[in-house]
C-alpha cells in the first residue's frame, strides 16, 4: 500500500530524510516513531504531496505520491485539526464530502454511520466553538474516514482525548483494521502502539533506525518505550 525508495529530503543544508525505504502492506496497522524533529512528518507530507522529496520515490497503492490519484483513496488526520467554530460537526462532515464529489444522500449516510463510530450522537449539531479539543480530534477522524479511504494516515489520533476516549478509538481503529483498512500511525504514545500496531519504523535525525514487526523488535522483558529510548539514545 505504502512504498518508499530511497527517500532523501533536505531543506537547504538541513537533511530531515535521509534515504529512507520501507514498505507497509495491505491491511497492515504500521506506526512510523521517533522523537521530535525525527523527520516522521515530513514523510507524511511527502506522502501527501504537501511537499515533494529531494531525491527517491514515494507510492500509495502503487501510484506515485506526485499524482493527485494517489490520494482518492487516502483519508488524513492532522495532529491538530481545525473545525471553523461557527460550524457544527454534521455541517463540517457534510462539507468535507461535497469537497470529495460525494452526493448529498450519499453523504448524509456516511455522516450518520461515522458519528456513531466515533462516539459523538448526540452533540454533531452542535457548534464547533463548543467543542473540547478531544471532541475536535473525534470529527477531524470522522472527517478522514468520509470516502470509505483504503488508507488512513492520522498524526497523533488521540491528541487530547481523556483514557475513555484514547480506549474508543483504539477500538475504532482496530474494527477499521479487521475491515482491511491499511493504517500509517504517528503516534508519541508507545503503549498505545505496542497494543495495537503490526509493525513500526523508528527513525532518528533523518535516519531509519529499524523497521520490523512489533514482536520482533520487542526483546525479553522491554517494552516498546525501552527499544525506544535504546535506539534513539544509541
């Protein structure tokens, strides 16, 4: 589903990538690590076209990420999402759909089912200005999932939830995983990953530091936070 070659991006004499390849699978749940400045979302946005790599390539489903193909099927949560505060969430979802071509019928079906899913019957009629940061994460969600995308790429989904709603949607996303949804999670809350990731790519100034399945990266009596800490500290 994801495929990058040899990815280089530099910023004049900064090098935030530097020659990166991985590959996630189909229905693969794939977290991309690292500390602050690492280079993960800069990644992202070379995967979104939001800005374009120095050198190597970068796929989605085989397409290339300069082609605006490779993101019909791509729904993105940013870290912060914004919901303009004189809209509700209903009008929010429905205005992301028309934005995607989708019919009115059409997506007024899908906002239904995605308000339930993510947990907010009851207040999507509501201003946005009303809304707790948590609630804002929860439509920025439901906003990537408007489409039906066969990849979601969300960067830190659970910024500002509470422990309830952290537990919601880590139960959401593994439902979407058992549906063959194929998931790219940039996430700074390692036991959330260890729970739920396949797979994960900890990177460091740039730098691929390792790429492998949870459990093998895991030793005897670790856990995710102590590979962590390990690799990135060398």
């Amino acid at each position: 589903m994801i495929e990058l070659q040899t990815v280089t991006k530099r910023y004049g004499s900064l090098t935030a990538v530097d020659r990166i390849s991985f590959s996630v699978g189909q229905g693969e749940y794939f977290a991309l690590l690292g500390p602050n400045g690492a280079g993960k979302t800069t990644i992202v946005k070379m995967l979104l076209d939001f800005t374009r790599p120095t050198a190597g390539t970068l796929s989605v489903n085989g397409i290339s990420s300069k082609e605006p193909a490779c993101r019909a099927n791509v729904g993105y949560l940013a870290e912060n999402p914004r919901i303009p505060p004189n809209l509700t969430g209903w009008q929010y979802l429905q205005r992301c759909a028309k934005l995607l071509g989708i019919q009115r019928s059409e997506a007024i079906d899908q906002s239904g089912k995605i308000v339930e899913l993510i947990g907010m019957k009851g207040r999507e009629h509501t201003k946005a200005s009303t809304y707790s940061r948590g609630m804002i994460q929860r439509f920025g969600l439901g906003a990537a999932l408007i489409g039906n995308p066969k990849l979601l790429i969300l960067d830190e989904p659970v910024s500002g939830l509470d422990p309830i709603g952290i537990r919601e949607i880590r139960q959401l996303l593994e439902s979407l995983k058992q549906q063959g949804m194929t998931i790219l999670l940039n996430s700074h809350l390692l036991s959330e990953v260890e729970k739920i990731c396949d797979t994960a790519a900890i990177i460091n100034n740039g730098k691929l530091l390792v790429k492998d399945s949870i459990s093998s990266i895991i030793k005897d009596g670790e856990t995710l936070e102590d590979v962590f800490v390990r690799l990135v500290k060398g």
